[in-house]
C-alpha cells in the first residue's frame, strides 16, 4: 500500500532530497518511502514540498540503470 502524501514529514523529504543529491534514481527513492516514483520526480522538479526543496541545488536527473 502506498502511503498518502500527506503522510511524509518534513525530515522524510529531507532525506528524499539528500538521496536524490547523492544520485539515487526516482524508483528507488520511491521505494524506500513507499510512495510513487512520479512523487518524487515532482519533488525532484520542485513542484512539491516548495519550502523544503528551495534550500537544495539543482537535483540531478534521475537515471535508472539497467541490471
């Protein structure tokens, strides 16, 4: 079950922007919070969590390595 957005904390999405700066891709990040991988190209895009994502630099594009 996916939890409702609302549902992530200020720290949570801390940590989603420090992951993404370390290079993590959307799915994973996604996963780890369980919440949808489109979440959190929006968070990476800074449509969401404003206030938050406006302290970070520019995140770089999430890539999704082949296995």
């Amino acid at each position: 079950m996916v939890i409702g957005m609302n549902e992530l904390k200020r720290s949570d999405v801390m940590s989603i922007c420090d992951m993404m700066l370390f290079g993590l891709d959307n799915a994973t990040i996604a996963k780890r919070f369980n919440i949808r991988p489109g979440y959190v190209a929006l968070i990476r895009a800074k449509k969401k969590w404003k206030d938050v994502v406006s302290q970070y630099p520019e995140f770089p594009r999430s890539t999704v390595f082949k296995k």
